[in-house]
C-alpha cells in the first residue's frame, strides 16, 4: 500500500489549494479514506472521510471551508481548501485503513501566512 500527497505549499490567508493522495497497492474503490492535519505541538486531527457512499462530517474548523473528493478512476482523492486561514497551517496525511493496518502518506506541508 502506497500512499502519495502531493499539493501543498506556502498560500496567504483567504487563498485555496488542492490537495492530492495518489494511492496504489489495494482495491481503491473499495475503501474509504481520510484527510488529517497536524499542526506543530499538536494531535493528528481527522478532516474528513470518504467513501464511495459519501463522506462523513468535516472538523469544525474547516466546515464550509474544505471539500473531500475521490476520483475511483484515477486513485485519487482530493481536498479543495478555500478561505485558508493561518490556523489552517499544518502537515496534511491522507490515511487508509486496509486489512486491520493504519497506512500514511508522508504528508504535504500547507502554510497560511501573509
């Protein structure tokens, strides 16, 4: 199992970026997945997930702001930030939960600042 994100980068508040997890290894379609960030000093927080039926609630701090998405035929899921704020700053993962492991990607870095 392999999981890529890809995406990230230095944006000003109110700006937007997507990001990407290409994933490969398992059957994508059938699994959900999940956003987390983690910023400095802080817990790993789940931003939202996905599966082919839909997606579960978002955190409180990104409702309205961040969408999940996946592609099932590109391997891909996404999530379209917009409105970034400076609290938003923090290492993105994509995470699946495949035959009773935990898999991570190596995360994107998203920095919000002026």
């Amino acid at each position: 199992v392999q999981l890529v994100e890809s995406g990230g980068g230095l944006v000003q508040p109110g700006g937007s970026l997507r990001l990407s997890c290409g994933a490969s290894g398992f059957a994508f379609s059938d699994y959900p997945l999940s956003w987390y960030f983690q910023a400095p000093g802080k817990v790993r927080e789940r931003v939202a997930r996905i599966s082919s039926r839909g997606s579960t609630p978002y955190a409180d701090s990104v409702k309205g702001r961040f969408t999940i998405s996946r592609d099932n035929s590109k391997n891909t899921m996404y999530l379209q930030m917009i409105s970034l704020k400076p609290e938003d700053t923090a290492q993105y993962y994509c995470h699946v939960r495949w035959q009773g492991n935990d898999y991570w990607g190596q995360g994107t870095q998203v920095t919000v600042s002026s």
